[in-house]
C-alpha cells in the first residue's frame, strides 16, 4: 500500500513539474493557464495528503516500536555477580 502511495505522489509530482514548464513558457493562453492552474493545485491538494498519511503512518510505526521491549539479543548483560 505505501508503494502505491509513493508512486501516485510521484506521479503527481511529475505532473507539477511539467505544468510548471508549460505555465513558465508563457505560450498558453488565458484559458489553458487557468485551467492548468486548477489541475496543478488539485495536484498540489493531494500531495498534501498523501505526504499527511505517509507522516502519520510513520508516527504510528514509531510509537508500536517504542511500546515493544527490544528484542533478549538487544537487551544488556544481567549483572551475574549479584546472588539474586
């Protein structure tokens, strides 16, 4: 599922990108800049979110790990020289 997620802001990056270079030639008319206008800030709209979920879905990892005690291999040596 994160894989799609990255591929889609990819995707919609890209499509910035290429808006950007077609609204900084200044060959569109008034009507196609708006339009791509439009279409660049719904694309800027689902960034957002996308980099939202994937910031959220980070935090959630982050907070599983530190709930979990760290693995026997990890943990340090018991002090031997104490009887109990």
């Amino acid at each position: 599922m994160a894989e799609k997620k990255a591929g889609a802001f990819e995707a919609a990056i890209d499509r910035l990108e290429q808006i950007v270079k077609e609204l900084e030639t200044g060959d569109v008319g008034l009507d196609e800049s708006v339009k791509l206008y439009r279409e660049g800030r719904e694309l800027a709209r689902t960034c957002e979110q996308l980099l939202r979920t994937a910031q959220e879905e980070v935090d959630a990892a982050g907070r599983e790990a530190a709930e979990k005690p760290p693995p026997l291999a990890a943990r340090p040596p018991a002090d031997e020289s104490l009887p109990f």
